[in-house]
C-alpha cells in the first residue's frame, strides 16, 4: 500500500471511529449486527432513545458508511455495511504491528 493509500485509509478509518464513539451509534451497530435489517420504529422500542435521536445517529453512521437504508413500504430499513468496519479493523491491525515491532525494538536496546 503507497503512502498515498494508507493515508486516505486513517483518513476513511478516523471517520469511522467517530461514528463509533458514542455509545448510541456503538449500540445500533450491534443491534443491525446481529438482528440484521431494523426499521427506526424497530431500533426504538424498547429503548429509552428516541426515534428523533436514532435518526439522527442513523445518519451519522450513514455517512460514515456504516449503514446504509432501504425503503419498505412507508419505513426506511437500515442494515450494516460490513465493509468499513474491516477497513478499521484493517487499520487497527497495522497499528497494533507497529505497535509491536517498536516494543522488540525497546527491549532489544534495553537488553543490551
């Protein structure tokens, strides 16, 4: 990957990890994650947000690529877009290598 790449790759993942900040969006993640397809009526019951407040965290994770939605019949129907969560875990993978490789560099120079 050019320089190029990987820096429109933090660019995309720091986006990303801004959408996934708050605690709310982190929870309709996990909720399209592993229920698949919601309704924003869907996402609101039982919950103590507000189908005004979903809406909105819907369209902050929208625009991060996260989620993306369908009309079915008078409801929109949001579901994950799976890709961009690899692409932070991409990016998590890079920096934890780097991560890695400064700590041998440490105990090397320590160890000797």
């Amino acid at each position: 990957m050019s320089a190029r790449q990987a820096k429109r790759e933090l660019g995309r993942s720091a986006l990303i990890f801004a959408a996934l900040g708050d605690r709310n969006r982190l929870l309709i993640i996990a909720r399209l994650s592993s229920e698949g397809p919601l309704s924003i009526s869907r996402l609101t019951h039982g919950g103590s947000v507000t189908r005004q407040a979903v809406t909105k965290h819907l369209h902050v994770l929208a625009n991060a690529g996260l989620a993306g939605s369908s009309k079915s019949g008078r409801e929109s129907v949001w579901q994950l877009e799976p890709e961009p969560l690899d692409a932070a875990r991409r990016c998590l993978d890079s920096i934890s290598v780097q991560w890695d490789a400064a700590l041998n560099r440490l105990k090397t120079f320590v160890e000797r």
